[in-house]
C-alpha cells in the first residue's frame, strides 16, 4: 500500500502531529478520543458520561467516512482509574451489545484532565469503484 492508498479523517489539531482517523484500505483507524462534544469543547463529568462522550466522538468521526460503531472491529481503552471498570464496562456495553469486536483496556495515568480515552479500527470495505474514482 502507498502513501497515496492512506486518508486522512478530519481536521488535524495544527499542535498534534497526526489526524482524528485515516483509512487506509478498507480499515479506519480512529486516533485516541477523549469526552469531547460535537464542537470539539472538553466535557468533564463522571466515567458513565465520559464513556459516553468519548464512545459519540468516535461515531462522529467514522461517520465522516461512511461508517458507525457497528463496523468497529477493534478498541483500545485507557482508563485513568482501574477501578471505574465496572462502570464504563457497563456503558461500553450499550454501544456494542453483541461484543463482536476485539478490546483491550489498560490504566493509563498520562491521561490528563480526563477519566478515559479511546482509539478504534473499523472495517468499512471501500465502495466499489471508489479507487478509480480517485485517481480520475
């Protein structure tokens, strides 16, 4: 695969060296959210509300590709307190209620200012066409 087969998602952060997602193939990979609202303002509140914020602006972002949670094939969560898994299991557990992907979830103290972060990868296969569309 070329560099020209990857696309960035979204409005990269002009102090961060990477964008929200690319696809690269029929694979989207999200970069690491935090519990932001649509305008992209922190939102600060509780670990069932965090996940929540944090899960929606990782729909947001697939969306802009096509995508939704139900073609997330893979999560990773850092967790500012092991001890809120319970919690934001249960919540994870609304978003993806047949479990059909793969997750890891770890305690990670750099998270800062806020109880939890998420980076996915989804599977949305490329319509058919689409490469030549772009190369036109």
């Amino acid at each position: 695969m070329s560099t020209t087969e990857i696309k960035p998602i979204g409005k990269s952060n002009p102090n961060l060296p990477f964008h929200p997602a690319v696809r690269a193939g029929d694979f989207i990979f999200v970069s690491g959210q935090v519990a932001k609202d649509e305008n992209g303002a922190m939102c600060v509140g509780n670990i069932e509300e965090e996940t929540r914020w944090t899960i929606e602006s990782i729909r947001r972002i697939l969306r802009l590709e096509g995508a939704d949670l139900a073609d997330v094939v893979r999560v990773c969560v850092y967790l500012e307190d092991t001890r809120d898994f319970g919690r934001y299991n249960k919540v994870f557990a609304e978003y993806f209620p047949d479990g059909r992907l793969a997750r890891t979830t770890v305690e990670a103290r750099a998270v800062i200012n806020c109880k939890i972060e998420m980076d996915a990868v989804a599977y949305k296969p490329l319509p058919r066409g689409y490469e030549e569309d772009a190369r036109s």
